[in-house]
C-alpha cells in the first residue's frame, strides 16, 4: 500500500491524501496488511482512482488482512475505499448483493456501462475489485480468482 500511495502522491496528491486517510481508517480498524494492483492498457488510467476511466481497458484490486473476521466484517460494513454495501433490499440497476454475486453473502457487485466493482469479505480478508472497460467474463474470472485465494 505505501509504494502506491507514494507514486499515486505524484500524479494526483488530493487523490493520494483521500485514500492514504481511507487505508489509516482500515488500519485504525484492525488491517494488518493490505495490497493494491492496477493493471491497464495506458498508464494514464495509473493515475485515476482505482485505474477507473471512461477509454482505458484497467482492473484494480485491493486485498486487506484484519487480525480477525469480526473486525474484517465492520470494515466491510463501514466500506472499502468508499464502496459500503447497499442496504439489503436496495434495488438499484447493476447492484446484485448477497451469494447470487458468487462471492457469498458479505458481498455486493455492481455492473454499469464501462465499469464493474465487486466489494467483499472472507473471513480475515476484504477485498475490492474494480474494472473498466473490460468484458464481464474477464470481471468475473478475476474475483473468482481473488477470492479462491481468500482463505
């Protein structure tokens, strides 16, 4: 976490400042250790939050370890990066919550033109992808991916 916040720091401080915050929250709560990737076709979508943009294939996730799975649990329920889970029953386009995600019941994904996010817990660990610009089933294999390794 501390290289990507440091390079984020040079290309777009107020950004680095929000998520540096944000991950001190996580570790106030009980993150032991944390992890971010961003992957993308230019190295402009670097530079945006979560390797989000409107023109650049890019997927980013973020893994997170807590001393224990209650204090992984509030913080997925607090929100991750900003991304808090729906109010069960909210019924918005694209969000689909619970184990229809195949990510189990502490998740929610979300799936709009251009851009696709899945936030979940697993045991000691949350995790949080997001994607531009990519096709569904490439979404889907990198949770499932991730989330095999959640254990």
């Amino acid at each position: 976490m501390d290289v990507y916040l440091a390079v984020l720091q040079g290309s777009d401080a107020s950004l680095a400042s929000r998520l540096t915050d944000q991950w001190t929250v996580m570790q106030t709560g009980g993150a032991t250790t944390g992890a971010i990737s961003t992957f993308a076709a230019s190295p402009s979508a670097c530079n945006a939050e979560l390797g989000a943009t409107t023109n650049v294939k890019a997927i980013s996730s973020f893994v997170a370890q807590f001393a224990d799975e209650g204090e992984a649990d509030r913080a997925w329920q607090s929100g991750i990066f900003g991304f808090a889970p729906p109010p069960p029953g909210e019924l918005v386009p694209g969000l689909t919550r619970g184990t229809s995600t195949g990510l189990g019941l502490s998740s929610f994904t979300y799936d709009r033109p251009s851009i696709r996010l899945a936030c979940w817990h697993r045991s000691v660990f949350v995790a949080l992808v997001a994607v531009s610009n990519l096709d569904l089933t490439t979404f889907k294999a990198a949770t499932a991916a991730i989330d095999a390794r959640l254990n």
